[in-house]
C-alpha cells in the first residue's frame, strides 16, 4: 500500500473504501471521528467525575459515604466494552426515536456512552 500511497495520501485522504477500484485509504475522517468522540468523552466525564469525587470526598454524610464509595468502585470495575454494548443497546433506539435525522450519527451517542464510565474512575 506504501509503494503506491505516500503517508500524506493516507492521512489526508478523505474517503475509506478500500473495495472501490484500486481502493480509498483516507485515514483523515477516522481520525477525525475518533477526535470528537474522545473531546465529547472527556467534556462530560472530567466535571462528573470531579463533581461526584468531592461529593464523596467532602460533603457526603458518613452514612451514605458508605454506600457510595463501593457503588463507584464496583462500576470502576465494570469493563468499558459492557458500557459500550448496553449504551449502544438502550440509548441507540432512544435517539433513534427522538432525533430520527441524526440517528445514523453515533458520535454523540458514543461521547455519552465512553464519557460515563470515565468519570466514575
């Protein structure tokens, strides 16, 4: 693939159909994709996860703390790939329903869905 394609060609291509001809290997809307799902990620779980930390850490009172802190230490210990499949399964037929011109697009879906689990960690 490198003998015909420089680097440039692949990272800046803007199509992926490698079956189409002689192929289109344009990495560009990859990583792109994986960008915004990453920056949608971390924009919900960074406050969630420092809101719920200093509600624990300091405001909780000692009976509830109890509780709490092994809730959030047991979905630490839930794989992502678990969120993932039941975020896909619960939230995907919602947005379907709510926003059917936007339902193909699975980027805000997977933002909330990564973005979650993050921030119980």
């Amino acid at each position: 693939m490198f003998a015909q394609r420089s680097v440039g060609e692949l990272l800046q291509g803007e199509t992926w159909s490698p079956t189409a001809g002689d192929g289109k290997f344009g990495l560009l809307p990859l990583i792109l994709g994986s960008l915004y799902v990453t920056v949608g990620a971390l924009v919900l779980s960074v406050p969630l996860g420092l809101a719920c930390a200093v509600f624990i850490a300091e405001v909780c009172p000692a009976g509830a703390k109890e509780y709490l802190k092994p809730a959030v230490e047991m979905l630490a210990a839930i794989p992502s790939v678990v969120y993932g499949f039941l975020g896909l399964l619960l939230i995907g037929p919602f947005r379907a329903r709510c926003f059917p011109r936007r339902a193909r697009a699975l980027s805000p879906q997977c933002s909330w869905v990564w973005g979650g689990p993050s921030a119980r960690r």
